[in-house]
C-alpha cells in the first residue's frame, strides 16, 4: 500500500509543475473528491495526495496549518522516449524514495502551526541545500476549512555511487569506489573504496555521513582510509548554521593523519616528508538579533599537534626510495597547542534563486548581502600542551544578484602568532571572485579570478599549477611550484535542445591562465610566468535539472612548460552549494581544528 501511495503521489503532480505528468493529477484529485464524498475513513493510512484542483494560495500570512503532505519523487519523474523508457523504469525499479519522515526534519513550519512566509521559504531552501535531492518546492493550497494546507514536493537525485578505476593495461580495473548518497532514502551516505597501490598500500577507505543523526537536522561524518603511504581517520558530530531562524549550533571533532607532503622540484623528481597530525575540537554559538541582520557569539576548545618526519623520500612508481639528490631537504616546526578560541560571526544576508549558474539548467539559491566569521585562539600552557601562540582565521563572504547575473566574492584566512618570536607565521588565504551573466534561457557566461597565498609558513605548505582544483589544465605533470597562485577562468556554456528526458546536454568553450610566484619559506617555490589553456567541453546534468554537472573537458595547453601536455579530464560536481572551498594543496596545510564547519552558511 505504502509503495502504491508513493507511486501515486509521484504521478499527480504534473498540472502546475514540472515535477508532475498532468494526466495523472486529474485522476488523483478525482480518488481524493470520490473519497471525501464517500467519507472514507477505514482507520487506514490513506496514500498523499496532491492538493491539484483546490485554490491555491498566494503565500503564508498566518493562515493555520491543518496539513502537510510530502510528495517525494525519484530522480525520473516524466515518460521518456518509448526507446529509452526501460530507463526510467529500471531507475524507479532500483531506486529507494527519500522517506517523508527525512523531509519532515528539515521543515520549520508543522500541522497547527501559524503559516510563515519566511519559515516557508526557508525550509524550501533547506531542502534545495540537501546533496541527494535535486529540487525542492512547496506549494501553499486553501483547505476549504480557513486554514491552508502545505505540499512539499521534492525529486530524488541519483543515489548510486560507482566510480571504477580503469587503465587500458591489464588489469583493466585498477580501482572502485561503490556506495549510496542517500541509503535506502534514510538521508545517509556510506561508501566503499578500494585501490590498487602496485608498489605501496593497496587504498582502503570507508565513509560514512548521517545528515539527521539523531532525529534531527545534525549530522555525523565517519571517515577512515588507508592512502598509498599513510592513513587518515576522522569523526565529526555538528549542528550546522543552517538558517537564520535557527538559535544554536555546535562541533565536535576528533581525528588524524599521517600522509606524505609532495614537494613540486624545478631541477630534480618531487620528493616527500611524512607529516603527523592528531587534532581535536568542540564548540558552538549561539544566535544574537534579528533574523536577516544578525551575529552569532561563541566559544571553543581546540587541541592540535602536528610534526613533520625530517628525512625526504621519493615516491616513485617502484616504491618509496632515498632522496639521494643534493638539494636540502626542508625542514619544519613541529606544533603541540591547546587553545579556547572565540567564535564571532555576523550576517546580513537574504537568498535569490537562480537557475544554470553552476547547474547546467538545475536551481540553486545565491546569498546576496555580506557574512563573515571569525576565530580568535590564545593558547592555554598544560603539560601537554607546551606551544605558546595565537590563532586568528577569517571567513569573509560579499554577493549581489538579478534576474540574470550575479558576483560573488569569498576569501578565507589564517595566521598563528608564534609567542616567543613574536611574530605571525603560517599566514595562508585563499579565495574566489566570480561573475555569472545569463544574457539567454541557454546561455551562461562565467568569469573568475581564484587565488592562494601562504607566507612565513613553518609547516609544509607548496603551491603549484598540477593541482587539480587549483591548477591549469594541459600541466598536471608541471614540476614548478610556488608560494603564491593566481589562476583567471572564463568559461561560455550553451544547453543544447533536445527531445529526451534523459538528461540535459550542453556544450562550452573554455579559456584559463595561472602562474606563481615565489617566497624564501616555502621550499623549491619559483618565479613561474603566466601559462594557460582552452578547449571545449561536453557537459550533461543527469538526471534533467540535477544540480551535479558533469564535463569531459578537452584542453590545449599554451606555455612554454616542456611538460605541458594535451588533457582529457572527466568530472562530475556539484558547486551550487558551496561558493568557495580550498583546493587540496591549500587545505592539507591548514589547521585541523578552526571550526569552519560551524559556519557552513548554505
């Protein structure tokens, strides 16, 4: 029965909205007219029905609430092509709808509630934030008894994790990552991962998030994986700032790594150092104003070590040999801090929805208005604990938008202040400044400036244009490394028409260019010119309106780099919910335990 009222509830919902096929609306509201006026009541859950057919209400002005129906929806909501139709039947067949009580959760507003606007279209955002879905809305209907009643519609997005590794030598597959983004439609994610490590540690990795530990809108995070030549285990519970109308959020973390650094050398192979790190945190805040204009106050307490192995090996594809090139091999601080922090952050924030901005055609909601967050530490002397310092990290956020266009700008900043050389050092930033411009339905333009810096650094910190976030296509085998980056992007995307439901396609040109530049404390960086790249891309958004774009990007490098070489690159991503986040190289050098989390804003 549970199984049939879904499937009718995903059939009714075409009339108004693109999730829904009109034909099948018509006939469930003729089910629900026939059983009212029958006056159904057998003491059985009877299946959600859509609200099609009654009057629809403009918006929330403290109507009461006498309902609310969740109408969940798999990832293929329209017929497809007769050929292609087995598609959306296998899909349906395989795939587990998110369950009503997981979308319950994330709403504010419940049955004899006072209807808010506000709360309305918040918990509509909320939903939209959620990496397993594709589209969230909720529709406001007359009750015909004074109040009003809510559907939230939502469609699933794909849940199936399958990234094999292949090569084109035997064996063919190298690798597998097998796993599901929402298990079972229960809003978790669990993930297996193995690797073939030929001469070192075959990958074993396992990751785990719940995004309602506990019942409610928190989350756990459980990672543990075995790398080629070292480990990382992580454990992290946390109430994340979800929205202004929220009152509190916390943290608690606990994990460590022991990974090798590589080290980009101009003159010789990149060597390694093994860095060690044990780190701890727990913390939260608490909001102070109105909603709209607000601050969030708070504290926490953070204990980190950190030391650097001060022998150099060299990774090769044979194993791990001795650095026997003469070049000095870097040397670094080690770190052992304990340190209570206060927590700072202010917002004056409203949200726009937007559409084919990071998505090829799917809906994503940009911050307009200006938020940061700050973190400021002093150290506490235990025994333990004997490192003297400060701590300082900053998350600054500013954005505009229209109709068709949008700019955003994000930087985020550390720096400790060494006690006794009285001094800051490990001073690290980076950022983003975009701007998107969508003159058609089925164009985008796409303009950006990123970069990252890290000056004074005493912990293994190195820069390059090989990085995969942070890089240049057609250098992924650069050998020139820097303290400094900045790397300009333009990209022209066009969605291209189609008959199919399958998935929505499209096309782009692309241009980039970065270089780097070069400071006395981090080791082998360079003076590297300005060298770029352009090509086309293949995009597609699977399945339509999915918020995660895949590439095949094909990319001709233009430098004067002899290792510069023509790159195919495959990705999948989705960067509608985050405006900026660290590329690897800028991440693996901060610290483990400044709670950005807290802040995560979506």
């Amino acid at each position: 029965m549970i199984r049939w009222g879904r499937r009718l509830a995903h059939a009714v919902l075409a009339a108004s909205a693109p999730l829904c096929v009109a034909c099948e609306c018509a006939r469930a509201q003729n089910v629900r007219t026939q059983n009212s006026r029958a006056g159904v009541d057998d003491g059985k859950r009877q299946p959600p029905v859509a609200s099609r057919g009654r009057l629809a209400v403009t918006g929330c002005s403290g109507q009461p609430i006498s309902d609310i129906v969740i109408i969940t929806q798999p990832p293929f909501t329209e017929r497809l092509p007769q050929d292609l139709e087995w598609v959306r039947r296998t899909v349906r067949r395989l795939h587990v709808n998110t369950h009503d009580e997981v979308i319950r959760q994330f709403l504010l507003l419940k049955p004899g509630d006072a209807c808010n606007q506000i709360q309305r279209a918040e918990s509509e955002r909320i939903l939209r934030a959620q990496p397993y879905l594709v589209d969230a809305r909720i529709h406001v209907y007359d009750d015909e008894r004074g109040g009003v009643r809510l559907d939230v519609e939502t469609r699933d997005d794909f849940s199936l994790i399958f990234e094999p590794l292949i090569r084109t030598s035997l064996p063919f597959v190298r690798g597998m990552r097998l796993g599901e983004t929402n298990l079972g439609g229960s809003a978790t994610m669990a993930a297996l991962e193995w690797r073939d490590g030929v001469n070192y540690n075959d990958v074993l990795g396992v990751q785990f998030t719940d995004y309602q530990f506990g019942g409610g809108r928190n989350e756990l995070r459980v990672e543990g994986r075995r790398n080629l030549f070292g480990q990382r285990m992580n454990l992290e519970v946390l109430r994340p700032y979800y929205t202004d109308l929220q009152r509190f959020a916390w943290l608690g973390s606990v994990g460590g790594t022991r990974e090798p650094m590589r080290f980009q050398r101009e003159s010789f192979p990149a060597n390694a150092v093994t860095v060690r790190r044990e780190y701890g945190n727990i913390g939260g805040l608490v909001r102070v104003g109105p909603v709209g204009r607000l601050k969030l106050l708070g504290a926490s307490i953070t204990r980190e070590t950190h030391r650097t192995d001060e022998g150099a090996v060299l990774l090769t594809p044979e194993g791990v040999k001795p650095d026997t090139f003469p070049a000095a091999p870097p040397l670094f601080d080690s770190q052992n801090v304990l340190r209570a922090n206060l927590l700072l952050g202010m917002r004056a924030i409203r949200f726009k929805q937007v559409q084919g901005f990071d998505a090829l055609t799917g809906a994503q909601d940009v911050r307009v208005g200006v938020q940061a967050g700050f973190v400021v530490g002093h150290s506490l002397a235990t025994s333990a604990a004997i490192d003297r310092d400060r701590f300082f990290a900053s998350n600054v956020y500013a954005g505009a938008a229209g109709d068709r266009w949008y700019v955003g700008l994000q930087g985020i900043t550390e720096a400790r202040y060494h006690v006794d050389r009285a001094r800051w050092e490990n001073v690290i930033g980076s950022g983003r400044a975009a701007w998107y411009f969508r003159p058609a339905v089925r164009q985008t333009t796409v303009m950006q400036a990123e970069w990252a810096t890290g000056r004074r650094m005493q912990v293994p910190f190195q820069l390059s244009l090989a990085d995969r976030e942070g890089g240049i296509m057609g250098h992924r085998n650069s050998w020139s490394a820097g303290a400094r980056r900045m790397v300009l992007r333009a990209e022209q995307r066009l969605v291209v028409p189609t008959r199919f439901n399958v998935a929505d396609i499209g096309l782009a040109g692309f241009a980039e260019a970065g270089r780097l530049w070069r400071e006395s404390s981090v080791p082998y960086s360079v003076d590297a010119p300005w060298r770029g790249a352009f090509g086309v891309s293949l995009l597609a958004a699977v399945p339509p309106r999915s918020r995660r774009l895949w590439r095949v990007d094909f990319a001709v490098p233009v430098s004067n780099d002899p290792l510069k070489r023509f790159e195919i690159r495959f990705t999948g991503l989705d960067r509608s919910r985050n405006f900026w986040r660290d590329p690897q190289d800028v991440a693996a050098s901060r610290e483990r335990t400044a709670p950005t989390s807290i802040f995560t804003w979506p």
